[in-house]
C-alpha cells in the first residue's frame, strides 16, 4: 500500500479545523501517490516517507516567497523538496514541505468558481508534484505536469482545472 507519513502545521485560525484539512490532505494525497506508484511506477523508500504541509496565511508566505524566490507577493501554495529529486526517481526519507496561503486560496476559489475543497485539492496535487520532481518552467514540462494533475484530479472526481488553456 502506498502511505506517507503527513505532518501538518496551522498557523491561520481562518482554516477549516485540522481534522478536516489531514482527511482531506490524506485523500487527496494518497490518490496522488497510488496514481503515481501505478501509472508512472514512481519507486518509494521502504518506509513512508514524511511530508509535511503547512496552512498559513498571505503574510505569511509572501515572507517565504519573498525570501526564496524573490518575489515579494503572496502566492497560493509553494513546495520545498527535502531532496532533488527527478521524476521517477527514488525519494529520500523526507518528501519536503508545501505551505498554503489561505486568503490567496479562497480569492483564486472564488474566482475560479471552484468551492475551497476543489482548489485546495488541485493544490495539493500541484504541490506534491513539484516535490517529486515535476515543474512547469516550459511548455514541455507545463503539458506533463498538467496533464499529470488532470489525471489525479480526475481520479478525485474532479474537473480539469487548465480545460481550455494552454499550458503554463
């Protein structure tokens, strides 16, 4: 059975309560993991390995944005990998981490017409790609991610967030 070993931080009271945000990180997360493990035979360590997801607020990450990537504005969700890792490659102990702004959350949700949950899940995915070692700074690279979170998301039951878009 695919697993990981989830660790979660709240640092944002306008969260849904922790309970709610590790079933919904778990889910959505373990549908992510077993696609991966059986459509891209992504190898995993013996032992799950760790990731750790943190829900905080816009101040919060535009600090972390800020100091990391240079760019001094919030952002929804960034991934910090524990190790560099290429796709399809075995990962380390440690997964990484991926921090959430929740005001951004809800604006794209809202704009999106999407409730919180379907945006949440989307980053979720979104995130814990990038921690596998998946990105988008090409077309190349946008068109297999995307298509990747398609996929997982489709799995969720949910719509494919980049319908009628090109790849970003």
């Amino acid at each position: 059975m695919t697993e990981l070993d989830l660790q979660i931080a709240v640092e944002d009271d306008g969260w849904p309560e922790e309970a709610s945000l590790r079933a919904l990180g778990e889910r959505v997360l373990a549908t992510a993991l077993r696609y991966l493990v059986e459509s891209e035979r992504q190898p995993l360590p013996k032992q799950p390995p760790e990731l750790s997801l943190v829900f905080t607020d816009d101040a919060s990450i535009r600090e972390i944005n800020s100091e990391w990537r240079g760019q001094d504005k919030p952002t929804n969700v960034l991934s910090f990998p524990a190790f560099p890792l290429q796709p399809g490659k075995m990962p380390g102990p440690m997964l990484g981490d991926i921090v959430m702004a929740r005001e951004t959350l809800e604006r794209e949700a809202a704009e999106l017409e999407k409730t919180f949950d379907e945006h949440l899940s989307h980053l979720l995915v979104h995130g814990f790609l990038h921690l596998f070692g998946y990105d988008h700074m090409n077309d190349e690279e946008a068109s297999v991610m995307e298509g990747l979170e398609t996929r997982i998301l489709a799995q969720l039951g949910l719509s494919d967030p980049y319908a009628g878009q090109d790849p970003v």
